[in-house]
C-alpha cells in the first residue's frame, strides 16, 4: 500500500473514527484503525465490537492496499505534522511508514485478516433526515441518560416514532427528557447506547443523513463517514406515565435567572446531592438551601398563574434541565411539591422536561 495524501484530510479522516476505540482492549487489534487505499480513495475503519465507524477521503493511491495500525499513535503523529503538507504512507513488510518533509516515522502494523468486523443487520425502515434534527433530538435528551449500570435499559436514548413524528426520550429515574420534531418517519423504538450517541452528536454537521433502523442495529450514514452500533437490548419503560398530563400552577420565569440563582445558593451545601427548595408565591420564584446554620436564599422575578407552590428538587438536576432551554423563558407547571414538574422552554414546544421532587 502507497498513498499521499493532504494533512488535514488526514487528520480530520483519522478524527472521525478514533473515538470508536477503546482504550483499553482485550485483543492489542482492537487499539488499531483499519485503513485500505484503492482508485483515490482513503478509507479509515475502528470498531469495538459494538459499534464501527467507517469515513473516507480523497487520495492519491499508487500501490491499493490495506493494513491496521495503531489509532491513537497515527493520531497523535498526524496532528504534529506541518498543516497543509502532503502525507505519504506506505506499507512494507509489516511496518507503516509515515512519511512528510523531513518528518519519516516507522509503525508497527497488525494482519488485516485479524480486524474485525460487525456483523451485517437486514434493516426493517430507513428514513433521511436533515443533520440538525438528528443533532437537537441527542443533543436535547442525552443529559438524562443514566449512569447506573444496573439499569443497563436506560444507559442511551430511547429513538422512536409516535403519530409519525421521530422523539427521542432518555431518563435516568430523576429526570426525563422528551425531544420531538417535524421530521415525518415511521421505525420501531430502539435504544441507542451513550458511546454511540455521543460519537454521533460529535460527527453530525450539515446536510443530509440517511438513519436505518433494525431490532438490534442502527446505522447512520453522514455521506463520508457511516456509524454502525448495536442497540441496548432491552425494553425502555413507558416513560409517559410519569409525565403530568395537568397542573394547577404555572409559572413563568427567566431559564437562565433561575440556573445562575440555583448555583449560587448551592454554594452554602457542602452536600454532593444538594437540595433546593423552589417557591412561588405572587410575582417571586425563590430558591433556598440550608445546611446545618448556613443558608442561601434568591429571589427570581417571575410570572404564576393558579396557586402557591414550593416543591423540592436536587439542584444540579434542575440546572441541567434548565441548561435544555435555550431561549430566554422557561415555563414550570406544578401540581403540588410532591409531584414531578414539567418543565419546558417558552418557545420550544417541541421540547419537555420532567424533574422528580426531593426533600429539601
């Protein structure tokens, strides 16, 4: 294999796929990228067995070939190199050369016959979507993914269709996330895992993107780059039982206000879990925080309609939710303070939050 090749191109090619490795790995082929150079195409493979990342660029191919090498030490070789300069590799006897100016380095590669791959998936619906839709559902609902390994089914996004609209849903227990959009599609619910979304969310740009789904694969093909994952087999609760379908106070205040006035009382709790007490009463939203004699109390201006409430909830929780609404108003609406809230942005309504209460 011999090719040349532009150091950005190569750069960005090797950007694409790195995160899909592991850094650590039970078998030393799984640290390594797949590369293959044929006609003027470059195209660069990783996996970890759970999900593959494929992207390709342009190249001067001499010699068509294929090798694997390690991803993290081509990578870093790469974005040493000097911006804009032309990037020979070529293969020989084993060993990767990585060749540029006066820049000549040497990589020990593995057989490509010991790369593997995923398996391939009959996917039952595919749909195209455009690239900032598929961005707000993950970017919206990722927070509320769980961490909790025990409850395996809510480590990702729940991607599903309802009404023949796509929504994306994630919870962890404390918190949920309910993110809809115009985009008209048809495909059964699937789980995506937390890796998988976050590579996704960080590869996703402009343009077009084509989404298929089966019972245990999705794959999202960007053009250039092609994410492959196995979903979480397991079944995503009926989160919509928790959602409050009415209220008996809403309240209407500044999303960036009341996070900026959450963090500061938080200041006072030495806690890791710290408690806010949120009240409204008339024209003021107050937050207060105790530990032992400290105390930190702000008052937020604010809009209610229907009752006094006061309800508690965990401080970061509501920060992150809070984070979610990225226009100027966030809007509460209250049954009482042991009952969730729902909580979404005044001119999103495509975008819902729910946040559990907690003693505070």
């Amino acid at each position: 294999m011999r090719l040349e090749i532009e150091q950005p191109k190569l750069a960005a090619l090797l950007s694409s796929v790195t995160n899909a490795v592991e850094k650590r790995n039970t078998l030393p082929v799984l640290a390594n990228i797949l590369l293959k150079a044929d006609g003027n195409t470059l195209t660069a493979v990783a996996t970890d067995l759970d999900l593959e990342v494929t992207t390709t660029a342009e190249a001067t191919v001499t010699t068509p070939g294929a090798t694997t090498v390690n991803a993290a030490t081509l990578s870093a070789i790469v974005a040493k190199l000097t911006k804009g300069k032309l990037v020979t590799l070529a293969v020989a006897d084993g060993v990767l050369q990585v060749t540029s100016g006066r820049s000549n380095l040497s990589l020990a590669t593995l057989p490509i016959e010991d790369f593997p791959h995923l398996a391939s998936a009959e996917y039952t619906a595919t749909f195209s979507a455009p690239q900032d839709q598929v961005q707000r559902l993950l970017d919206l609902s990722s927070f509320a993914m769980s961490t909790e390994e025990t409850r395996y089914y809510l480590q990702g996004v729940y991607l599903h269709s309802v009404n023949g609209k796509a929504r994306a849903a994630a919870t962890d227990g404390h918190r949920l996330a309910q993110i809809d959009c115009q985009l008209e599609a048809e495909f059964p619910g699937v789980i995506v895992p937390r890796k998988t979304v976050a590579l996704v969310r960080g590869l996703l740009g402009d343009g077009e993107c084509v989404v298929s789904v089966s019972e245990t694969k999705v794959k999202v093909d960007l053009g250039h780059t092609v994410v492959v994952s196995k979903v979480i087999d397991g079944t995503f609760p009926d989160y919509t039982r928790i959602i409050p379908t009415s209220h008996k106070s809403e309240v209407v205040v500044s999303a960036a206000d009341v996070k900026q006035a959450a963090a500061l009382v938080s200041l006072v709790s030495g806690e890791k879990v710290r408690a806010v007490k949120v009240g409204v009463s008339g024209a003021v939203l107050t937050l207060t925080v105790r530990s032992g004699a400290e105390v930190g109390v702000e008052e937020v201006d604010a809009v209610l309609t229907g009752d006094d409430v006061e309800a508690g909830f965990n401080s970061k929780y509501l920060a992150d939710i809070l984070q979610q609404c990225n226009g100027d108003n966030a809007v509460f609406k209250f049954n009482s303070g042991l009952d969730p809230v729902v909580i979404r942005p005044e001119d999103d309504p495509l975008s819902l939050f729910v946040c559990m209460p907690m003693r505070a």
